[in-house]
C-alpha cells in the first residue's frame, strides 16, 4: 500500500509541530512550525464531485487544532497527532486531505538532492511553461523533454486518469500515438470534456485521443504507462487506482503527491511530477483569491526521475 509506505516515510518526522491547518478550498494547507508547508486536494470541495460544499477559507491556529483534539489549549499537535486524530467538526473528506497535507510538509526532507540520490532518483525544478509548453531555447524545458523521451516508449499508449498534470504535454509528445481518458466525474463534466477533446485535436490533430467509461482496468490494458493523480489518497481510492493499474508504468502527477519519491517509484512510478509548497501559498490562501489560484495551479514543478548516473542528482 502506498499510503502505509508514505507514512513510513515520515516516521521520524512525527514529533515536528503543526503550526496550522488551512481549509474551506479545494485543496488544504498544513504548515510546520519549521515552516514546511504541505497541500492536498479536498473533495468536499471539489466543484465536480456532485455536492461539493462551498465555505470561506478559514485557518485553524494551534489552539483551534488543540480543541478539536480535545486537548487543553496551549497544547502542541504534532505531525503524529494528526495522522492519527479523528476531530470533530470537520468531515471525513476534509480531515483525509488535511492527513495527506501534514505527511507532504513531513516529506520537505525528502526532496533535497542527497536524499534523492540515495534512492537512484535524480531531480529538475522547473517553470510552470517549461514543463506545460516549454520556450525555445530553454534548458530546463530541454532538460525536461529529455526526460520524456527517457519514460516514453516510441508509438505508446498513454492512459490518463483524470482530465489534467500533463495531459497537453503528453498529447504533443512525438513519442505518444494515443490518450485514453478516464474520469470518475467525467458524468458532470460532459461540456468541459467536449471542449477539452476539441483543444486536443487542434493542438495534436496526429494523437487520438478518447475517452474509456468502462472502468480503470480496461484503460489499463490498453495503455503501455499511466498518469495517475495522487489526489486519490484524499477520497480513499487510491489503493483501487493502483491495483486496476498494476503491471503498467506511472506518471504520478499533482501537488497531492509532493510526498517520498522513493514510495512512488516503488509502486511503479516511472516520473512523479509535483510542487513543493511554501508559506506563499497559505498566505494567498486567504487573501487574494487570485494570487491563491496562480500558487495553487500554476506554481514551480519539481520534477523526480531515475538518476542516469551516480552524480546526477548531486548536482
């Protein structure tokens, strides 16, 4: 199980201090004492997921947490405390996002160079374009398409759960003959999904792309690798996504999944593409509905993949 192999992850990260918990959008912010700063998609607000509950974002401080813990204020909730809390007043969805946010900002460690190495993992950070639309003459777009062609089989197949992470990038990649598609809100979603397969056909009229309502296992069969989105942690289906994909190669794409590299290619990752959050994005959380959608969609990417060499990911 993933989930058990990203809380291993963190086991000597449990006593590290949450400072606060960020809620009411459609992704919650934990931040550390120390200042890490974690995020994972919430469905409770997710604007697809039938009733999708709307409320301003509101910030629970440390005796906020403390009182939903049933603690006596001035108490610290550690990293531990959360994984292991069930506190009142806030929904089942909500509190499995805020989980998966405090693992991610338990995880900031992880992602430095050495640590990296360690692992035979490497690591590029990138513009938001570099990676959705790369400039000319960029090298860190290069750098990135490099990558690509490394993970991508000439002629594949490549199965995308979910209607986003590199979807664009994928279609336009020489590699990728053909998308499939699948979505469990796809139901909700049918004129965004209409104009998304236009914009597709008009930005690579050479990559078939189509959509699968028959279930996660006959995508699977039909794909050579998967982008999987991390954000299944969060609405307990995650285990389901990796088991229906088993056997095939994983881009694992979203900020959701800013947490052990080395879990994620232990389950088959090939590439895991996401966003190491910063207090930046708290802020904006609350105060500029604008500045919060920039960071929260349009931030750096980080980019993990197999190290080619011993020294790579020293660098």
């Amino acid at each position: 199980m993933v989930e058990v192999r990203l809380l291993a992850a963190v086991e000597d990260e449990l006593g590290r201090e949450v400072e606060s918990v960020h809620i009411g959008r459609s992704t919650s912010v934990a931040v550390l004492a120390d200042g890490a700063v974690g995020c994972a998609m919430n469905y409770d607000r997710y604007r697809y997921a039938g009733q999708a509950l709307r409320e301003d974002p509101r910030a629970l401080d440390a005796d906020t947490l403390a009182a939903m813990l049933d603690r006596t204020p001035g108490t610290i909730t550690s990293v531990g405390d959360a994984l292991v809390a069930s506190p009142s007043g806030l929904s089942e969805l909500t509190w499995a996002s805020v989980r998966i946010a405090v693992v991610n900002a338990a995880s900031r460690h992880l992602f430095v160079p050495t640590a990296l190495a360690a692992q035979g993992l490497a690591r590029l950070d990138l513009a938001f374009d570099d990676v959705q639309a790369p400039r000319p003459g960029s090298t860190a777009g290069r750098r990135f398409r490099e990558v690509l062609d490394g993970v991508l089989p000439v002629g594949c197949t490549v199965g995308v759960i979910g209607l986003g992470g590199l979807l664009e990038t994928l279609a336009q990649h020489p590699h990728v003959s053909r998308i499939v598609l699948a979505d469990a809100h796809v139901d909700g979603r049918t004129e965004h999904v209409a104009r998304l397969l236009t914009g597709l056909e008009a930005l690579a009229p050479d990559t078939q792309v189509s959509v699968v309502d028959s279930g996660l296992s006959d995508l699977a069969a039909v794909s050579d690798l998967v982008q999987v989105t991390p954000s299944s942690l969060t609405n307990g289906t995650m285990e389901d996504v990796l088991e229906a994909t088993a056997g095939r190669p994983k881009l694992v794409v979203g900020p959701t999944g800013a947490s052990a590299p080395a879990a994620w290619f232990a389950e088959g990752a090939v590439l895991q593409v996401t966003e190491v959050k910063d207090r930046r994005l708290s802020r904006a959380y609350h105060y500029d509905e604008y500045l919060y959608h920039w960071f929260n969609e349009y931030d750096h990417r980080t980019v993990i993949h197999h190290d080619p060499s011993p020294q790579e990911g020293l660098r």
